[in-house]
C-alpha cells in the first residue's frame, strides 16, 4: 500500500459547507475511488490557515492517477469550486507532501 498526503485549501467562509459536502459524498464518487484502489481516506482541517491535509492510501500510484480522468471526478471539482481554491481545470490546488517519517 503506497501512503500520500497532500494540501489543499478551503475558503475562510466554507468551512462548515465543505464538511457537509463530504459527510454528503456522492454514493458514485465513493466508487470510483474504491475501484481506483483507495482506501483509508481523510481529510482534516486546520482552522487557522484554512488549510486541508488529505491522507489517503493507494494500491498503485498509476492507477490512481486515473481518478481524474473520470467523469464523476470532473463533475465533483466543478461542485466544489465555489468553495475552494481551484485550478483552471477545477481541480484543487494541492500540493504533494514527502512523507519523512513512518510508525507501523
């Protein structure tokens, strides 16, 4: 299992809203990250900074790769747009953690 962590960012004034959009997730959108080998999958929040740290675990890294090419994926970023910082193909602007230390 391969382990990534990334950043994003929510707006100050969504908070509330961004948590109740995923507490809400989309029964397809749980699916095809399921079926493109994701699994233990969080999202927290650090208030001050409205900072988003993702952990997720993968099978593969080139599997996972493919989420993005997915319809349901791509209509999922245009839903949160209002509500987050995103790129101009409505992808969240995130950015990729080095993991430097591990526990099992």
């Amino acid at each position: 299992m391969i382990r990534k962590a990334s950043v994003m960012y929510v707006y100050r004034d969504k908070f509330e809203e961004y948590k109740k959009r995923h507490d809400q997730l989309w029964p397809e959108m749980k699916q095809v990250l399921k079926e493109h080998g994701v699994s233990n999958y969080g999202i927290f929040l650090h208030e001050p900074t409205a900072m988003l740290f993702a952990y997720l675990e993968v099978e593969s890294e080139e599997l996972h790769a493919h989420i993005a090419e997915t319809e349901i994926c791509q209509r999922w970023w245009v839903y949160m747009q209002d509500i987050m910082q995103t790129n101009p193909d409505h992808s969240p602007v995130s950015e990729s953690l080095t993991e430097v230390f591990h526990l099992a």
